[in-house]
C-alpha cells in the first residue's frame, strides 16, 4: 500500500541558502542541516518520509515568500556538522558530551514557481489563514501544512519542473 504525503515547509533566509541555490546545486539536491530547535528537530527526525513534499520558504528577506517545492530524498539522519568546530552550525555541548542530538534531512528542487508565493499573497486567501507561517510569532523553521493549503499554495505559484 502507498504511503500518505505528508506537507511541509521549511524556512531559509536567502543570503543562507536560497530556493534558486538548490537549483544550481549537484542533482538540485543538498542536506537541510543547522536546524538547532528540538521541536523542528523532532519534526524532521520523527515525521518526515521519503517523497513528501516541502514548500521552501525564504524568511527574514525582501520580499518573503514560497520559491519553490522540494521532495525529501534521504530520511533523518545526523547532522555531521554539530559536532565539526570550523561549521557555523558547531554544537560544543554535543561535542562534550559526545551525543549529537541534531539531524539532517535531504531535499531535492521539484517544482518551481513561475510567480513566488509572497506571505502578503497567503495573508490574502481566508483558506491559509490557520497556516503556521502566518501565525503572529511563529518562528519555526520547519512545520507542517496541510494539503489543502499546499494545493492552494501550487495553485497560486503555478508551478512548473525544476
């Protein structure tokens, strides 16, 4: 039996790692990794399954929006730069106590969007209005979304093969 998508979006700030620099990556597919918050932490570790779908959002820039979708390649695995000292995303408390408590996924660029999806385009449509990413604080950097909302969203973007 097939197994359910599940939907999700991830945030990246642009000058980070952008949607269009997955595009030029190798196979158009890099690691997510950094994430240093246990609640996405356990998102990722817990529910993400190979083939789900993920809008990729670039936060904290101008204009702010969904890019993209990518698809998860390679389920949770550890983060190899928590315990790497020369990477920004060093974790010396899990370096001392040698347990790395932080994971990576992988993504692959799937669809692109011909016009991106700006939060002040969801902010618009009454449907999206539970979405987390327009909840007044939510500074998750992974969270779910339901399907009916990511449909909404693929519709707005008119997406095309990346």
């Amino acid at each position: 039996m097939a197994q359910q998508k599940s939907y999700w979006l991830m945030k990246s700030e642009p000058e980070v790692f952008s949607f269009f620099d997955l595009l030029k990556a190798p196979r158009k597919t890099t690691s997510w990794e950094g994430v240093r918050n246990y609640q996405a932490r356990n998102l990722m570790r817990d529910n993400f399954k190979l083939g789900d779908l993920v809008l990729f959002y670039h936060s904290n820039a101008e204009p702010t929006g969904i890019f993209g979708v990518c698809q998860v390649t390679k389920e949770a695995y550890p983060d190899p730069f928590a315990l790497d000292p020369k990477s920004k995303y060093y974790d010396a408390d899990a370096k001392k106590k040698g347990l790395n408590p932080w994971v990576a996924v992988d993504v692959k660029a799937h669809l692109k969007f011909t016009r991106p999806v700006l939060r002040d385009d969801l902010k618009k449509v009454a449907s999206l209005s539970d979405m987390l990413v327009l909840k007044k604080g939510s500074r998750l950097s992974v969270q779910p979304v339901k399907e009916r909302e990511f449909k909404i969203i693929l519709e707005l973007g008119q997406p095309v093969s990346a």
